[in-house]
C-alpha cells in the first residue's frame, strides 16, 4: 500500500480552492498540511527564502525574480488570481493627474516595487502611453520576497516612522498610489483611468489574457523526490475547481511577465517563457 505524503502548504481561500482546503478532494496519495496565512503574501518571502512550504501559492512577479536568482522552486500551471490592475491604481479627485499620460513625471507610491500589480500597471504605462517607470519617481515601503533584490536608483523607502501608503496619497506626498486587494473605501479618491473597465477589456483584447496575480509552487526537492505527487495535486486542485491550465496557454502571459519585469529591473538577466516551468515534469502538459 501507498503511503501518503503529507504536503506543508500555504493557500489562499478562494472559490478554486475551498473545497480542496476543506478536505472534500480525497487522494491516497496526498495530503496537505495547510498553515493559515493571511495575507497569503506573507508567505512568499519564507518560501522563497527558505523554502518554509513544500507548496506555496506564490505572487508571478516573485516567482521569476526567484527563478531568475534559481531559487528552487517548481512552477505549476495554475492560477489562482488573475484580474485586471488598472483599478488599483488611484490618485486624488482634486489633484493634477486626469489621466495615466500625466504619470510621467509624476511621484507614484506602492507597497513594494516588486508587487506583481504594480509590475504589470508599470508595464501596461510603458506600453500603451509611452510612460516609463524611470522617468517617474517610486517610494516603496518594503523590499522584495526576493532577498538578492535590491530597488532601482529611482526608488526610495518610505521612513518607517512615517506616513502609510494611503496617507502620502492624500496629503498629496504622492500624486498616485497603487493598491492591491486593500483597496480604500475613499470618496476623496479616484482611479487614474477614468474608466478603469474598459482599459482592462483593452488590455485583454490586445493580449488576450488577463494578467496572472497568483500561481502555484513546489519545492524542487519534492518534486525531484517524487514527480508522481505534481499530476496528483494538480488532480486535487482541478477538481476543486482551480484554474488549471496548460503551459501553451499560459505563455504569453508569462512571456509579457518576463518582458515587463526585465525592462523594469526586477531581473537581472532575461529568459524564456519555457525556462520558467524547469523542474516541471514533462507529463504535465
């Protein structure tokens, strides 16, 4: 008889993933040891550091930064959030931006330089509106999961003792702020894009996809150890209703990722969509 392996885990609740955290998905094979964090974020950093979960849900941006360093780790075509960004990102009713062409120039603040929805708002700017990340002036409030990750000469750290995010926005410190899932109940607020819907729908109509928030990893280790336990897990979590997805799907999101991450100094080398999924057993798909 099959002994089953037990997995330390770190997953958000979500509505792919309830009945999987729930222990409603059986296996003989596998089970998983889910550690309650919250926010899931805190979870990346001891992942990528120390290999703290033996499966992770990990933010996109995080994983190729930690790929691009060869920390080991196993991506998994799986999604686990992916939304439009450009709502997340807001300035003040009456302040001077009217539009994303007036952020050049401009003092944006983020919670880290790293965040995966500030990567993907930065490269859509670049992109769309000529609106490069150099030519604006960051201030950050924490370092990267990554720890070899140093921020680019235009990013400051906020002082610790100092305003939070939503405070330097109002005062007017800040001219934008990009948010992530806290996003502030504020009336005095607005979003940059006037209407934030439809420069989603244009970012998907032009690529095709909306952009990956949050995937799945292992450790390599594991996945060395025994490669039969990836197609199971991603059984358990296709079956709980995890968008479970194929590498030739999820490439061109990956190869924009790599693309904007690279042209934003978050790596230090760039790399094919096809080295991101090393270690990845060749029967996954």
């Amino acid at each position: 008889m099959t002994d089953v392996r037990v997995l330390k885990t770190a997953l958000g609740r979500y509505a792919g993933t309830a009945r999987l955290l729930d222990g409603e998905i059986p296996s003989s094979r596998l089970r998983l040891d889910v550690e309650k964090v919250a926010p899931i974020s805190k979870a990346f950093a001891p992942m990528v550091r120390s290999g703290k979960f033996e499966v992770s849900e990990m933010a996109i941006a995080t994983f190729l930064m930690a790929r691009a360093y060869d920390k080991p780790l196993v991506l998994l075509p799986v999604v686990l959030v992916e939304r439009a960004q450009e709502a997340a990102m807001l300035c003040r009713r009456d302040g001077p931006i009217q539009g994303p062409a007036d952020l050049a120039g401009a003092h944006i603040a983020v919670r880290a330089y790293s965040q995966t929805t500030g990567m993907w708002l930065r490269g859509s700017l670049a992109e769309s509106f000529g609106v490069k990340a150099d030519q604006q002036r960051w201030t950050t409030f924490e370092g990267a999961h990554v720890a070899e990750f140093s921020d680019p000469p235009f990013v400051t750290r906020a002082p610790a003792d100092g305003p939070d995010l939503l405070a330097m926005l109002r005062s007017g410190a800040a001219d934008a702020a990009i948010f992530g899932n806290d996003m502030p109940d504020a009336p005095d607020l607005r979003p940059v894009f006037a209407d934030a819907q439809a420069a989603g729908a244009a970012f998907k109509a032009k690529h095709g996809f909306l952009p990956l928030n949050h995937l799945v990893v292992m450790r390599r280790d594991v996945v060395e150890g025994d490669p039969s336990l990836v197609p199971e897990l991603l059984r358990m979590l296709k079956e709980s209703g995890a968008a479970v997805r194929s590498r030739a799907e999820l490439r061109p999101a990956l190869a924009l990722a790599i693309d904007y991450c690279f042209e934003q100094g978050l790596l230090p080398h760039r790399f094919t969509p096809e080295e991101a999924w090393a270690g990845l057993p060749a029967e996954v798909a």
